[in-house]
C-alpha cells in the first residue's frame, strides 16, 4: 500500500479528495492530509511518503517550496500539484523540478485519478527495477566467490585474462586484478598436508591474505584441489617506487623491485605459517605474466614442478623466483635422478660457489638465499645441519682466506684488498683481520715476506 499525503490551504478541497479517493474502489492508499505547508511538513518528518498531491499557491510557503522540502525526505516521492491558475512561470518551475502532473482544479477529478494511477505505476516499476537489481545483486555476491575461482580456474588452464574480462559471464564481476597492467603469479606448496587438505590448504591462504599490503591487488584459488595459487597485481603507486618515478617507465626494474618486495612477504608468510600451522610452505613467483597471459598454464606448471622437487628433496621453504633464467636451470639440474644426499652436496657447493665469486659484493643472509631461492630464515638452519657450522663462519674464513692470498701473492694495498673481500673500511678489516689472527693486516704481510 502507498501513502499519499493531500495538502491545501482550503480544508473543504483536501476533505472532498480525500472522500472521492476513498469512494473509488480502484484506489486502496493511506491518505495523510495538511491544510499548510507547515502542516505537510510535519508530516514528512516522521511518515514516509509516496504520492504528494499539493497546491501550489499557498500561504507563507508555496507548494513549489514545499517540494524541495518533500523530495529531501523522501527522494522518491511521486509529485502532483494542482492549481487553479495556469500561468507559465508555475508550469515552467514545476517542470524544471521534475514534477509529475500540473493539473488545473477546474479540469475535474478524471485528470487527478489518472495523475494518481501513473504515479503509482511509476513506483512500481521503480519498486520493480530496485528489487531487479538487489536480487541480481545479491545472486552476484553469492556467485562472486564461486565465479571468481571458475575465472581463476579458466587463466590457469590457458585462457588470456583479456578474453575472461571481456566474456558476458564475467562481466559484472569485481575482479581485483586487471588485464592490462603488470601482474605476477604466486604458487604454493604444503609439504606433507595432512587430511583435510583443503582446510590446510585455506589456512594458509588467510594467513597469505592477512600479511598481504594493500598496494597488491590479489586474487586466489586452489589449483587441482592440490596447491594455493595467487594473483598479485601491484598498485600504481608502488609500481612507481620501483621504475624510478612515475615518468620513468623501467619496466625491468619495476619487475625486479616488486618481485623481490614478494619474496620479502612469502617469506614472512612462511615463517607465519610454520609457527601458527606448523606447516612448511614453498612457493615460487612467475615474473610479470600481463604480456603473456596464455603462457600462464606452462608457467604454473613449471613453478609447481620446481618447488615440488626442491620438495621431495628436503629443500623445504624454498622461495623461487621463476622470472630468472638460472631459476629454470635449478629446476633443471634438480630434476637429475639424484639422491637427497647429493642434492644436498651440490646444493651447498652452490652456495659456497656463490659466496667465493661474489667476497667483494653483498654477502647478506637474504642475497645469498635469493640465489638459491630459500627462504633467508629457513637457509642458515639447513646450512648449518648440512655441513655442522654456521654460513657466517664460512663466509668469514672465505674473506678471511682470500685476503690472506692477495696479501702473501700481490703487491695490492691493504686498502685494495680490504674492499676485494667485502670490507666497507679499512678499520674494520684491520679490526676482522686482527681478531681472526691476532695481528694486524700489516703484521701478517710482513711477518711472512
């Protein structure tokens, strides 16, 4: 039922409307009446309205005053003014203020009822499009998880992203990652996941979620039942603080940047989900796939591959950046038919390779790990049970070896030597030297010519 409210300085006008719409059997309305604007205004403070039927030439506050007021309230309320003059600057402003009907008094009561079954029929439809769209909402926030998982499901099997977007059956759907601009696969492997699986497997995606800034639009699934897939997409903000500014468009470095902040946050998703789940995760990161969504699937599948092998072989944490060409390589080698034992052997020769070609650069926990793709945290623990010490000793008696050659077999200056084996200073390499010996750089050169 709809309420119309029937306003009009002349109490004789409002009461016989009101009897002759009461007397028509087509009608079934709430009426509310006003003698004053004053009065109707009341009234819509405190009762919803639908159809305003209202003079217009009324004292203190015209009925085209009065609207403003109405409309305020109650934004979808059906408007028809009556008059008994039908001078133009009425029928212009009422125009202009969207007014239903602008009926003379003298035309009868025939142009009002009619007046009033189009207003009636316009707040149906308006009900009826309202309700339309809340339902479609509604179905679309049910279907949206299941809907974005199927689209998910479709990119990873191949189909471009560019294609999914543009098809009717996505089209309304909130996608947080567009085609358009530089995107990055994430994909995850639970070792030994337990029974439910798939509860494991969601455990981890809430932990992924909660750790996840902001500026990384995400969209997630559960691949084959079998491992976590992410799609991360940076904002455009933190693209920029990664080319060099917003002008300066390095799209190679913008990739490095963003993927190595990634790995920084696997990493601290490992760590989260060992302590909370205790389960060993390993993930791997595609570089920028938004040139080539149709290369998604083999990517995933190789990703898969990789961490799973580094699996089986006890390489566990790993964190694998697949946009490196020597990513590919591991894979490779590691897909050898060798035993854990001696994965384990060439996995430290790596690592000790690494250190020896690189004393004069950054020889931190997180660069070294990044080369062999492990998680930073997890990489001293495995070092040190491969080989019954700690990656910091070695790296100290590498630097300490290598300055001790080029001081016994070259004419460099202690200075020379010092930055070749990774020391800022000289002081500090005087203080490292002195420590590891118990002389002076100086002492040991010329105690040995």
């Amino acid at each position: 039922m709809y309420r119309m409210l029937i306003v009009d300085d002349e109490p004789i006008i409002v009461n016989g409307l009101i009897q002759l719409f009461q007397n028509n059997a087509e009608f079934e309305l709430d009426i509310c009446k006003a003698y004053s604007s004053a009065e109707a205004l009341e009234i819509a403070k405190r009762t919803k309205l639908d159809i305003l039927v209202s003079d217009i030439r009324m004292p203190r506050k015209t009925g085209l005053q009065l609207v403003d007021e109405i409309v305020y309230y109650w934004p979808a309320c059906r408007i028809i003014f009556l008059t008994g003059y039908s001078e133009f600057e009425y029928v212009y402003e009422a125009l202009r203020k969207n007014v239903d009907s602008y009926i003379l008094k003298t035309e009868g009561m025939d142009p009002i009822f009619e007046a009033v079954k189009q207003a009636i029929r316009k707040l149906e439809e308006e009900n009826r499009r309202r309700l339309e769209s809340e339902r479609a909402q509604l179905h679309l926030h049910l279907a949206e998880p299941y809907l974005k998982m199927e689209m998910m499901a479709e990119l990873l099997s191949g189909r471009p992203l560019t294609e999914l977007t543009s098809s009717e059956r996505y089209a309304d759907l909130n996608f947080a990652v567009s085609a358009d601009r530089p995107a990055y696969v994430v994909a995850g492997w639970v070792e030994r996941a337990e029974p439910p699986k798939r509860k494991k497997l969601q455990a981890v995606q809430r932990i992924f979620e909660q750790l996840l800034p902001s500026s990384l639009a995400c969209e997630q699934t559960i691949h084959e039942e079998e491992a976590p897939v992410w799609l991360l997409q940076p904002d455009a903000e933190l693209s920029a603080r990664f080319c060099g500014g917003p002008d300066a468009g390095d799209a190679k470095a913008e990739e490095e940047g963003v993927v190595a902040y990634v790995k920084g946050i696997l990493e601290q998703v490992q760590n989260e989900c060992e302590a909370a789940l205790e389960a060993t995760v390993s993930f791997g990161i595609s570089g920028n796939v938004a040139d080539r969504w149709e290369a998604v699937h083999p990517k995933l599948e190789a990703m898969l591959s990789g961490i799973r092998d580094r699996a089986r072989f006890g390489h566990a944490l790993a964190i694998v950046d697949f946009g490196k060409a020597e990513a590919q390589a591991w894979s490779a080698d590691m897909g050898e038919d060798k035993e854990q034992e001696e994965q384990k052997r060439w996995l430290i020769e790596q690592i000790h390779k690494y250190v020896q070609d690189n004393l004069g650069g950054d020889l931190s926990l997180t660069t070294i790990a990044g080369e062999v793709h492990f998680n930073p945290s997890y990489l001293s623990r495995y070092y040190k049970q491969a080989t019954g010490r700690n990656l910091l000793d070695f790296i100290q008696s590498t630097r300490l070896n290598a300055a001790i050659d080029l001081m016994l077999h070259t004419s460099l200056k202690l200075n020379d030597i010092a930055v070749r084996t990774g020391f800022d200073s000289n002081s500090y390499f005087t203080t490292f030297f002195k420590k590891m010996t118990g002389m002076s750089p100086m002492q040991y050169r010329n105690s040995h010519r």
